[in-house]
C-alpha cells in the first residue's frame, strides 16, 4: 500500500479522501442521487501530500 513520507496510508485518520466528480455526477448529487466518483485521490493531513490516486476503472473495485 502506498504511503506518504511521513507514513500515512489510506486506512489512517490522517488521510483525507478527495474525490472529484463529472459534471453530469455533480449535477445527479444536487437532486439527492448517489454518484461513483471520477478520480479519488488520498491526501495527509500532516504533510499535505496526495500519495495515492485511484482513477475511474480501480474505483469500480474499491470499498468505501
């Protein structure tokens, strides 16, 4: 798994999870539609690095 240079990994309290969201996504959100992201990428919270990125075909695996 990957980490940061302090060694925050996507499980700890200090990652942040920033997701991005397609126009027509973003449009589905506003009338209360649950949408998958586009791209999701994991920041530190300490250091303020992304250090793991996740694109549209690895979130179709991934358990949120």
């Amino acid at each position: 798994m990957t980490t940061c240079p302090c060694g925050t990994d996507r499980t700890s309290p200090n990652a942040e999870e920033i997701r991005q969201y397609t126009k027509m996504s973003m449009f589905l959100l506003l009338f209360g539609v649950s949408a998958v992201p586009s791209s999701l990428e994991f920041k530190c919270k300490k250091c303020g690095q992304i250090f793991d990125r996740l694109n549209a075909d690895e979130l179709k695996n991934f358990k949120y």
